[in-house]
C-alpha cells in the first residue's frame, strides 16, 4: 500500500474512534485543501478536537500495545496548553496531528459550521467547511510565509468555484485580516467573483 493508502486507512481509524467516543472534531490542513481543491502529497491529517480529559482514557485505550504511539500524559498535558499532540501508526508511520479546539474566533466559527463529507467511496467524515479552509490557509500563510498555503486556498477556489458562498469568505477574511491576501490570489488567479448572498452567522 502507499503511503498515501497508509495514511488514508490510519485516519480513517481515527476518525471512528472519534465517533465512537463521541468527541467533536473537524479535519482541517491540507488534507481538507486536498479534498476541496487541487490534489498534492500530504504525509498527515490535522483533526481539531472538543476533547475534555474524560475522553482521554478511551481515546488511548484504542490505540494499544506497540500498534500504535500515544502519551496519556502527553495528550493531558497537551489539553491543558492548548497544543497539539499526535498518534502514530508504528507499522506505517502514518500520523495524524490532533488540535484541542483553539481559542480564536474564526477557528470557532468554523467548528461550528463543520460538514459532513465524502472522502472516498462509502467513507464520511467531519470537515471544515470549504469557505471556511480557503480562509484557514490564508491565514497559515500570513502566519509562515509558506506559498503552500495560497496554493491550497486557490485550489479550493478554482475546484469549489460557484458553489463557494463568497460573502462568507470575503467577510471572514476581513474579520481574521487577510481579504487583502484573498483579492490578491482572486486577481493573479483570474478566479471568478460571483457571490451567494446567503448570510452565515
């Protein structure tokens, strides 16, 4: 198997024990950008998660023995700086970066408006909403400087195309300080501007 069809069985095992505990959670990164837009090598998944400690003991129980690498005391400690920590499949490598739910508004709204979705054939799972990672990478690259990011955020535009709601992501952007960066990768992208007028909250 690649390491790709590694990495997609591994989340997809994540994602079900997620489910099964009952915590909350969106798959964010370029996983999503993946998804939404243009395809590119990605060697993790990132899944913010409403995880409390009590959810903490399940979660490493599913994950046994040398199967798999998970710190009960790491992801403790992980819950109480707000950081992020990971799970390891020991065969493959496969990993998948786990983020307590941050604290800043636009991550929150986004929580809020997570979608299920249909990642391949017979699988689903939670995801950001596409308007909603176009912003995200816009940030990411305010934040690294990283060009991946605007890559991503076009993709999504170009793919997505009319079934964006735009005024979403034009207010969002402003809202998080970077429509500037958004107008910029529209124009050098000759990406179309038609908006949906639906309001979001």
């Amino acid at each position: 198997m690649s390491e790709m069809g590694d990495l997609r069985t591994f989340f997809a095992y994540v994602v079900d024990v997620l489910e099964e505990i009952g915590i909350p959670y969106m798959v964010v990164g370029g996983y999503a950008a993946t998804l939404y837009g243009q395809p590119r090598m990605t060697l993790d998944v990132d899944i913010v998660v409403d995880m409390s400690a009590g959810h903490v003991p399940r979660f490493v129980a599913a994950f046994p023995g040398l199967d798999y690498y998970v710190s009960e005391e790491a992801i403790l400690d992980s819950l109480a700086r707000r950081y992020p920590f990971n799970v390891i499949e020991s065969r493959t490598a496969a990993k998948v970066d786990v983020v307590p739910l941050p604290q800043d508004v636009f991550t929150r709204m986004a929580f809020t408006r997570r979608q299920r979705v249909e990642y391949v054939a017979g699988h689903s799972a939670t995801f950001i909403a596409p308007e909603d990672a176009i912003v995200a990478k816009l940030l990411a690259h305010k934040n690294t400087g990283s060009d991946k990011h605007l890559l991503d955020a076009q993709g999504i535009l170009r793919v997505q195309g009319d079934r964006l709601n735009m005024d979403l992501v034009r207010r969002a952007s402003r809202a998080s300080e970077v429509l500037d960066i958004l107008e910029k990768i529209m124009e050098a992208g000759s990406i179309g501007r038609n908006d949906r007028s639906t309001e979001v909250a």
